[in-house]
C-alpha cells in the first residue's frame, strides 16, 4: 500500500524504490569465508599446495557465495584470471574470502581473495585472487534471474564498476560478443 502522502508524480520513484529493495541483495550478504588446512595429499612435490586443489576449494567458496545472493542453486560459468602470487606450504592454513561483485540478469561475478597463514610462524600473506561467473537455475535446470546487487562500500563499489567491462572482456574472448558492442570496454580507451 502507498503512503498517503505521496502526491501522484512522487508515486512511481517510490515503487521503483520498494520494487529495487525487495529484489535486490547487498553484497556483504554473499560473503563467504572458508578455510582449509594444507594436508600431504594436498601438495606437490615440493610441498606446495597444488594449483588445482586451490581452484577446487576457490570454485566451492564461490558457489556458497552466488547460492546465497540467490538463494538457487548455481553452476559455475567461467573462471578468469587466477593469479598465483605466493606458494601456500603444507602444514599452513588456506584462507578464502568470496563474495558477489555484481548480479546481471541470471549470472553473477564471484570475486575471490587467498591467504595463506602460517600458525607457527604467525603472520598471513596474501596468496591469489580471481573472479568466478555463476548462473543461477530454476527446477528445470534453466538459467532464471537473480537479485540486482547493492554495492555499500567503497571497495564493493569500484568491483562493482568494474564488473561491466570485465564481464564484456571474457564474453568477447568466449566468442559470445563482438568488440564493437562492448561499449563499456571501448570507453576506456576511446574519449568522445
């Protein structure tokens, strides 16, 4: 029911507001905070975790996080731009934080960040981060919409702005758009 004190122009903003409210999510919703201990059959000759243990529990923690921004289930769609900036040793503790960076119309960008702690040592250090992209599924196993995302802080909002020109990046690489509709992309090194 509306206010009565809304006159008749101040009436659609308002719906438009209440409408973006009950569908929309903040992003500190989605935070997902995992974390696993490096264990032998974990590593590498070298006594590393290997890579693709890492990803594993990366695309584990980056589901949680869609799944709670949407409240379905969800599979994952791409994975880009893994970095692998430090080793996490055997024995150590694997930190990973997930959380959404934007909603589009069904699919959502992930973007994940990795510590390594040493508990002997005492101290923490960064390890990778990535961005993963989930579709949200309806009962048939059809892509069905999702929560817009509400950015609050600052660092939400530059992922947030940022999530446009990343995602128009991997649908040109994936062959899904052309580079002349990337308009978002083109901005940046075209001034008009």
């Amino acid at each position: 029911m509306l206010p009565q004190y809304l006159t008749r122009s101040a009436r659609f903003p308002y719906l438009c507001q209440k409408f973006m409210a009950m569908d929309s999510k903040k992003a500190s919703e989605s935070l997902t905070i995992m974390t696993e201990l490096v264990l032998p059959n974990d590593t590498n000759l070298f006594g590393n975790l290997m890579g693709g243990r890492l990803m594993y529990w990366m695309d584990i923690a980056a589901a949680l996080s869609a799944h709670k921004h949407c409240n379905a289930p969800v599979v994952t769609a791409s994975v880009d731009n893994i970095s692998f900036e430090n080793p996490i040793k055997l024995g150590n503790v694997v930190h990973i934080e997930a959380k959404i960076t934007r909603a589009f119309n069904t699919s959502m960008e992930v973007h994940l960040k990795v510590w390594g702690e040493d508990l002997t040592q005492q101290y923490k250090y960064k390890s990778n981060e990535a961005y993963y992209t989930f579709v949200a599924l309806d009962p048939n196993r059809k892509p069905r919409t999702v929560p817009q995302l509400v950015a609050e802080t600052d660092e939400e909002k530059k992922l947030f702005d940022g999530a446009l020109r990343r995602r128009q990046l991997r649908l040109i690489l994936g062959g899904k758009m052309k580079p002349d509709d990337a308009l978002e992309l083109k901005a940046l090194f075209f001034k008009d």
